[in-house]
C-alpha cells in the first residue's frame, strides 16, 4: 500500500541490553509471511539488567522537548560529556497535523504551554495554526522552533528506534481510551486517517525502526487500516483491563502502562500525579501477562534512579525517561 513502508512487517526493535523493546520477529520484505505467531513474535527477555532507555519526547528533563535539540542531545549522549550520560535507545516524540496538514511534532493540542505564542494565541489549537506560523514560533524559551515530522527522522540515526505518539489528528472531538465498536470507532478511526498515512509515509523514507502508540483507539486502529505492518503499542491510562482488551483487540506487539500500574514496585496503585488520588487497579501482573504473550513493555514516565531500578527489577523492556542517567544507581547500572 505504501511501498516501503509494507517492508517493515512489524521488525523487532534494538536489543542493546538484551530487551526487545516491541515484541515481534523481524521480516524485512514484502512478501507473504507465511510464520506463525509465536515465530514472528517470541517472547522477550526481561531481567534487572535488560531495560533500553527511550528519551520521551527527547529526554524533556533535559532539553526542550520534541526539538531537534532535544533530539540531538539524547542520541549524542552529551549534555555535557559525562561519565553519567548514555545515549537513548529510541526517542519518543509526539505528532499532529497543522492547519496546512503538515506533521508536526508536538505534544499540547495548544500554545500556550510550550511557546511564545502571544497570549491571544495561547488557547489556539496546533491544528488551526498554519504551518508558517508555528514555525516562527519557540519552544519554552529557547531559540528551537517545532520541528516537523520529517525533519525530526533526519535528525535521528538509522541505528535508534522512534516511537511515535500520535496525540491529536485535529480534532477536538475524539474520544480516550475506549472500547469502541461499530459506528464510534469507524468515526474515531476516520478522524486519525490522514495524519496515520502521511505520518507513515514520512517514517518509510528512513531505515529507523519505528514503533505507533497513543492514549487513542482509534488511532491504532488506523494505523493497522492503512498499514498492519507497522508495530503498535496502547498507551495505559487508568485501567489495566481496559488496556489489555484494547492490546489484545488489535494484537498491540507493546504495551505501554505508567509506571503506577507495574506490580511489585513500592508505587504500584499510588498516585501517578501530585495531588492525584491513588488508583485502584486490578491486581494483574502486567511483565508476565505481555510476555506470556509476546510482547514487550515499555513504562512511562520514568523520572528517578530508584524508579528505574524497581521497574528494572520487575522485568520491563523499556523506560520511557525524561533523564538518561536513571541506570547509573542500582540494578540496572550501567
């Protein structure tokens, strides 16, 4: 459907430190596989050892997210050159469309948050901007304008991974993390089309690995519409049921929980944000339920040392991390 796209097949990611961090074997043509399931996606290794370490949204404790600066500096490893500072794995950036149908890469549906915008700007959706506009704007003070989809993939090696959230397909109207059937997920699944093909269409013109999420099932759904190839992963809110029906409906080769939902961690079922109060989830075992089927599982937002060290401890394939020097303490020390 999309040339080189179609060549994906659902590739397994890096395995820097023995952790896949999408479940799923690798076929790098285009022609009929033919494997089983358990062949093409077997079960990944977890272990204290075994996290990779995904910059989110291009390690934003560090640099102004989703810039090329942000981008640059969690591939570079140098923020200044430290014994402490590792190079990310895969960086995780946020997209939408601008008014214009440009893939952005940005993560507030508005302005103000982020940019200089003036202030009668501050509430604007991304989508209703044009694209010009949005380049002339700077994100969180500094001089980085916001980049574009295509320019962020070029500015991103062949050898590291890039997760790519879609956030918003322009559209105030969509629905979050739901089971949705019959005609509401036909019009959910409607809203994301263009921004699923045009942002696929971008990933194909490079040799990253590339692995979908969102918060959206609609999104995934047209993803696997305009190409089944592609990796995906559901981002967790609150309920871990609901977010293995949705992994299992659409055969997800990750998951992506916050890190609150993994059992065996002093913060399992605790607040994720101040002031938050604590969830109550299901007592399910998520490494083991994901692994047992395949699939990697990849926490977000990991923000200390002792985080990572717990979420190493109980077997995730992946943090998701605003710092990449989580791993230099514990377990995972590297």
């Amino acid at each position: 459907m999309l040339g080189k796209i179609q060549e994906l097949s659902r590739r397994t990611f890096l395995k820097v430190t023995g952790a896949s961090l999408v479940g799923g074997a690798a076929s790098a043509t285009s022609g009929a596989d033919e494997s089983t399931d358990a062949e093409r996606r077997p079960p990944t290794q977890g272990g204290a050892d075994a996290a990779s370490l995904v910059a989110h949204r291009g390690f934003a404790g560090l640099y102004p997210e989703n810039t090329l600066g942000a981008i640059r500096g969690s591939v570079a490893g140098q923020s200044p050159p430290t014994a402490d500072r590792v190079k990310a794995d895969m960086i995780e950036i946020d997209i939408m469309p601008s008014a214009d149908g440009d893939v952005m890469v940005f993560h507030d549906d508005t302005l103000g948050r982020l940019t200089d915008a003036p202030e009668r700007m501050a509430d604007q959706y991304v989508w209703e901007t044009p694209t010009d506009r949005l380049r002339e704007l700077r994100v969180l003070g500094t001089d980085e304008p916001i980049p574009r989809l295509g320019e962020a993939m070029r500015a991103i090696p062949s050898e590291v991974g890039v997760n790519i959230e879609f956030k918003n397909p322009g559209s105030a109207d969509i629905r979050f993390a739901e089971n949705l059937d019959g005609e509401a997920l036909e019009t959910q699944t409607e809203l994301w089309m263009d921004l699923a093909e045009d942002a696929l269409a971008i990933a194909a013109d490079h040799d990253n690995e590339v692995l979908v999420s969102s918060f959206q099932e609609g999104a995934l759904a047209a993803v696997r519409e305009v190409d089944d190839g592609v990796p995906i992963a559901f981002l967790f809110w609150d309920s871990i049921e609901e977010g293995l029906a949705i992994t299992e409906e659409y055969d997800c080769e990750a998951l992506h929980p916050p890190r609150n939902m993994i059992r065996g961690t002093d913060f399992f079922g605790n607040e994720y944000y101040d002031g938050q109060e604590p969830e109550t989830f299901a007592d399910v075992d998520l490494i083991a339920e994901a692994h047992d089927a395949g699939r990697a599982v990849n926490v977000w937002t990991v923000q200390t040392w002792r985080q990572a060290e717990q979420l190493q401890e109980a077997g995730v394939d992946g943090l998701i991390a605003d710092y990449d020097g989580l791993q230099r303490y514990g377990a995972g020390a590297v």
